[in-house]
C-alpha cells in the first residue's frame, strides 16, 4: 500500500461533475501521482468480436459516465475506496486494430507493468477478448488464478471460424495455458441456447461450474452468493464482468445481448454479496455505446468498475456493517 495521502478525485462541489477532468470518476492520472494501489486502464480492442462491433468505443463512454458517480462512500460496502488508497486513471493500452494474436501480445505487455504483488488492475474493454492477456500478465506475478466469470455465454468454445483468439473462446484458451487453478471457476448468468449440447460437458471438463439465470430464479441470490464464496475460498480470483450478463433492457449497449438476464438490482446484489474474497484483478468488458440508449449501459458498467474498486479495497476489512447500522437506527427513529 502507498505510503502517502491518496489523490483523490476532483472536487465536485468546486468543479461541477460533468466538467474538468476525463478520467474514470475524475480521478488522477497515473503521472500525477508518486504511487499506486489501484489502476483502472482502457482496453479499446473489439477485433475478436463475432456480432456487433464497436466494444472499442467503451472506455471512452465509460469513462465520460463515471462522471456521475460519487465514489466518496461505498454505503453497502462501508468503505471509502479512493480515499483509503490510491487509485489512478492508467489511460489507455494502444494496441493494433487489424491482428487478434499481436493485439493481445501488446495488451499483455502493457498490462504487465501495472500490476505486482501490490498493485491490482481493472481493465475496461473493449470485447471480451481482452480478458485473456490480463490473465496471462496476471499469472506472471500471482500465478493460477479462480476465474468468477459474470456472462450471458460461456465463452469457452474451441475456434471461431478456425480463430482460435476470439470473445468466445478465451477462457478455453485460458484454461489450456494453466492460467486457471483447477476446479475453482465459476459463471454466472449463463442462459440462453448453445451451439450443441456438449458445450455444457466440454465446460465442466474445463472445471467450470454453472449458476444461470434460471438457477436465481429458484436458489436466489443469497444462495447464489454463498455457493460462489465456497467455491473461491481464500484463492485469488480474477473478475470478469461481460455487460450482457445484465437484460438488454437494462444494458442495451452490447455486441452480443439475450434476453433473460439478470437485473441491475441483482447483479449488484451479487457483487456486494462476494465482499472478503480475494480479488487480484478484474475486467467490465462488451460495453458498445453506439447501441446504447440515454447512457443506461454505461452508467451500469461505471458503477460495476466502482465496485469491484471497493470490493478491492474492502478485502481483508471488517465486515461492513456500519453503514447498514446506521440504516436500521434511522428506519426504527421513522
């Protein structure tokens, strides 16, 4: 952890939130600061997309609606994120456009030196294929890593038209390379039709176990969250948030949408739920805003990004409990 007074964001109330600073909750950038704990980076590469294009264009959108938030205080999480560590805007990763294998070389060597033993990243994509350099750069400093994998897909298919690096394919890839430790990854969210039905055992054969839209709606969340937390245990797991999980009616904006998916209301719920596990690094990816509708999709996938950051810096806390004393006091006063 840095030993200086963390660099917050800009004042709201001397600067209002849609002007000044374009970074990610107007927090700094990485330049302007002597240390980091927390890096939040740009990841604009949507060239392993297979419907939709235009994922390229999500770090900048997401970016401009994180001027919304108030990342002050994490009322559910207890935790004041950006002001008990420092946190930075990384920028962007330039990669090529047009060359699926040189674009993730450079996606993993830029990432790379982001990250140690102390310092964490969250990438914002981009397509999914993003995913699988940061787990790559990952594994050079932690090694394996637990994969929790929030998605409408499994994204663990072997080619896409004999493509072997797509935004369906990486976490076949992932699990081939020993990126992953065995038997501890989980998706969530999964619904809709498969190519083939064998696409459920292959998964299971990767070590992947299954929560799908379909299981909430007899389990429930809190079910969900304690068979996600037993799975994980103490072990470091990478986070990797496809926008689709969500409903197209409340994420629009993305390649790939199928309906059915879960609420903004449970995925949060979800994510909240996890806080203690040990989260090494993370991803919010499939954001395309050219078919978003008033900012929906990326007003989500900007809050998904402040959570997983208070969720980051919430790990090893007491449980968070504050907040939600004060709440009980001011409904039993009413």
């Amino acid at each position: 952890m840095t030993t200086h007074q963390p660099i917050g964001p800009v004042d709201a109330t001397k600067v209002p939130r849609y002007a000044g600073l374009g970074t990610f909750a107007r927090l700094p950038q990485i330049d302007r600061v002597p240390d980091y704990d927390i890096a939040i980076v740009g990841v604009p590469f949507d060239g392993g997309t297979s419907f939709r294009p235009g994922a390229r264009f999500g770090p900048a959108a997401v970016r401009e609606a994180s001027r919304l938030l108030r990342p002050g205080y994490h009322p559910e999480l207890d935790v004041e994120p950006v002001y008990e560590v420092q946190v930075v805007d990384a920028g962007d990763i330039a990669c090529t456009p047009y060359d699926i294998t040189r674009a993730v070389r450079e996606i993993e060597e830029q990432a790379l030196p982001l990250i140690s033993e102390d310092k964490k990243l969250i990438s914002i994509g981009g397509d999914h294929t993003i995913a699988l350099p940061m787990l790559r750069a990952l594994n050079t400093v932690h090694g394996p890593v637990a994969l929790l994998h929030f998605d409408a897909h499994l994204d663990t298919w072997d080619t896409y038209f004999d493509q072997p690096i797509t935004h369906g394919t990486i976490f076949r890839r992932a699990f081939e390379e020993g990126l992953l430790v065995e038997d501890k990854s989980m998706h969530v969210g999964i619904r809709g039709p498969v190519y083939d039905r064998n696409d459920f055992l292959r998964d299971h054969e990767f070590g992947f176990q299954i929560i799908r839209c379909s299981d909430l709606d007899v389990i429930g969340v809190p079910a969900a969250i304690e068979k996600v937390k037993e799975r994980l245990g103490d072990t470091p797991v990478y986070v990797s948030i496809d926008i689709d999980v969500l409903d197209p009616s409340y994420a629009p904006g993305t390649g790939t949408p199928e309906m059915g998916g879960l609420h903004s209301r449970e995925l949060l719920a979800l994510l909240r739920g996890l806080d203690g596990i040990n989260i090494v690094g993370a991803d919010v990816v499939e954001v395309a805003p050219a078919y978003d509708h008033a900012d929906i999709t990326t007003v989500a996938a900007a809050t998904l990004v402040f959570d997983l950051l208070a969720l980051m810096v919430n790990r090893g806390k007491a449980p968070a409990t504050a907040a939600r004393e004060l709440q009980t006091a001011s409904w039993t006063a009413s």
